[in-house]
C-alpha cells in the first residue's frame, strides 16, 4: 500500500510538472501576411533567441487568415502578438497588449496591376475584379478605402490568403488588381514582379507591431530588452536584410492612434 502510495504522488508530481511545462510556454503569434512555413522559417532565429534569453520554451503560431488571428489574439491566446497596425490598436484597446516596437521600413500598402495591362487610373478598375488579403488585413481595408475614396465600383473583391498568390493571379488576367504590402511585392521573385506594376501606394502606416500580453506585463522589461539585445545579432541583421525591415524602432506619438480609422471595421468583420 505504502509503495502504491508513493507511485501515486510521482504520477501526480509529473503530471504537475507537465502541465506547469505547458503553462509557461511563451506564445508568439504572427499575422498570416504569408506561408506559414515561410513564416516559422522568419522568425526561427527570434523564437531560439527568446527560449535561450527567456529560460522558457518559445513557439512561434499563425492562423489561416486575419480573421482568425484577430480572434486568437482577442483570445488572448499569444503572449506576443507581431500583426499590422490595425490589428495591433484592436488589441491595445480590447485585449490590454501593450506596444513594444515596430520595423523601421515603412509599411505601405500597393493596388498591384499588371505592367502591360490597361489599368492606368482608378476609374479603369470600375466594373473589374479586385483582390485583398482577408477581409480584415490592412492592405485590404486601406485598398477599399482607396476605392470608395475615387468612387469606384469593382465588380468583386476577392480574398487571398498570400501575397504571391495575389500577384500569380493579377499576372493570369483572373483579376485586374490586387492589394498587398509593398514590402511583400518587392520580395517577390524578379520574373514576377516585373510583370507587375504600382499603380498607388498608400502613405506609411503602422506596420507590424510587437504587441505584449498583459499577463506578461510584469516581464515586460526583461522582453523588451532581448528583442533590442537580438537586433544586433547577425542573424536578427540577416533576417532585417533579407525580409527588408532596416531594424527595430520604437513607436512614434499617436502612430497607434492613427489606426483608429479602422479598428471599428475590423471589430466588425471578425464578429467581435
């Protein structure tokens, strides 16, 4: 009985010991701008700086679309949220994440046609088919901003769920334009932006922000200082170089505030 007893209370000590093990995982939640795998490969080197930095296991998740990141994150399901500025404001004012940092390249949102097509002016997209990313991502709010801005009227706007796809498919002639990040169009492989063209872009907006969860507030200090000690690694300066970002910066005054143009909408689209 004795012995029976002290298997029991091992069993419960490492079933304790596993689920505290789950309860202090550190959750980085980045928004669906592309591939999954093309963003667990992104921020691999961030996610092994933070578990050695940390002293906890760090994982790095995203969602099928903005949609459901919002969700997830409104959920509070991510102990740091990196998503576009929109996003980011919806969660400061709903869900208490705090802002950390931005990337210092501009963000701006493109309507992508093709380069030897006949869209030359707003007004020619009336009646055309347009694509976005979901509903609820910057571009695509920003982009039917644009529209409703030059009173056109497309003929659908359709969802994508990545930028190489919105291009692929403005190159094929299935739509006349496409909204996507700059960023996202000048990484794109040079065979295939060079079939593209700029017909606007937006000014520089808030881009994607790190956003800490207020349950993590008391660590607040100790994250912040390794995401600014892990921009001078060589690998956080490779992966600035690669994906065109410059580096960290901190927020400016009201760049958060600004995005309040369109948090209603997304607090709308996404059910919340």
């Amino acid at each position: 009985m004795k012995r029976f007893c002290t298997v029991m209370i091992m069993s419960l000590l490492l079933i304790s010991t596993a689920i505290a093990s789950v309860g202090d995982l550190f959750v980085i939640g980045v928004a669906p701008h592309t591939s999954p795998r093309v963003i667990l490969e992104m921020y691999a080197p961030l996610r092994q700086y933070l578990e050695e930095t940390l002293g906890m296991p760090v994982d790095v998740v995203t969602a099928p679309n903005f949609d459901i990141f919002a969700q997830r994150g409104l959920a509070q399901e991510f102990d740091i949220a990196i998503t576009t500025g929109h996003q980011a404001r919806l969660f400061q004012k709903d869900a208490h994440y705090t802002p950390l940092l931005t990337y210092k390249a501009d963000f701006k949102a493109v309507a992508l046609v093709l380069d030897k097509g006949t869209i030359r002016e707003p007004t020619d997209l009336r009646g055309k088919d347009v694509l976005g990313l979901s509903a609820a991502s910057l571009v695509t709010l920003w982009g039917q901003h644009w529209l409703a801005d030059n009173k056109v009227t497309p003929k659908s706007i359709r969802y994508i769920s990545a930028s190489d796809s919105v291009a692929q498919l403005v190159i094929s002639g299935d739509a006349a334009a496409g909204f996507t990040s700059l960023a996202n169009y000048q990484k794109l492989n040079p065979e295939v932006r060079d079939q593209l063209r700029i017909l606007v872009e937006s000014k520089s907006m808030a881009g994607r922000v790190y956003m800490l969860n207020g349950r993590r507030t008391s660590m607040q200090k100790k994250i912040n200082d390794a995401l600014w000690a892990f921009a001078a690694t060589s690998e956080a300066r490779k992966y600035f170089e690669n994906n065109k970002l410059e580096g960290y910066r901190p927020l400016k005054p009201a760049e958060m505030e600004d995005m309040d143009i369109y948090v209603d909408e997304t607090r709308k689209l996404i059910g919340n």
